[in-house]
C-alpha cells in the first residue's frame, strides 16, 4: 500500500517536472516535440523523465 503510494507520488513529481522544463526552459524546441514529450510524460511519467534527463537535459 505504502509502495504503490510512494510510486505514484514519483510518477507525479517526475511527470510534473518534465512538463514544466519542457513548456517554461526550452524555448528552441520545436512544439511537435514538446507535445511529444508532455504526452510521454503523462503516459510513462518516471520512464519519461530518466530519459529526458540524459537525452536534452544533459546536452
């Protein structure tokens, strides 16, 4: 019970943190890819935000 909490809880924060880097610090990126990493971010919020770390935000 508390697990599945603690995940969701993750799942939010990294979903949110993706979305919010994507629409407020990345001015250049194309909007097609924004939309593209706000869905993933919904859909595979912890999955996505790993990923998104090392592919933009390490560049």
């Amino acid at each position: 019970m508390v697990f599945g909490t603690l995940v969701g809880l993750i799942g939010l924060v990294c979903a949110v943190w993706v979305i919010f880097d994507v629409m407020t610090k990345q001015k250049k990126m194309k909007d097609s890819h924004k939309i593209v990493w706000i869905v993933l971010a919904i859909v595979f919020s912890i999955i996505t935000a790993i990923v998104y770390y090392f592919a933009v935000k390490k560049k």
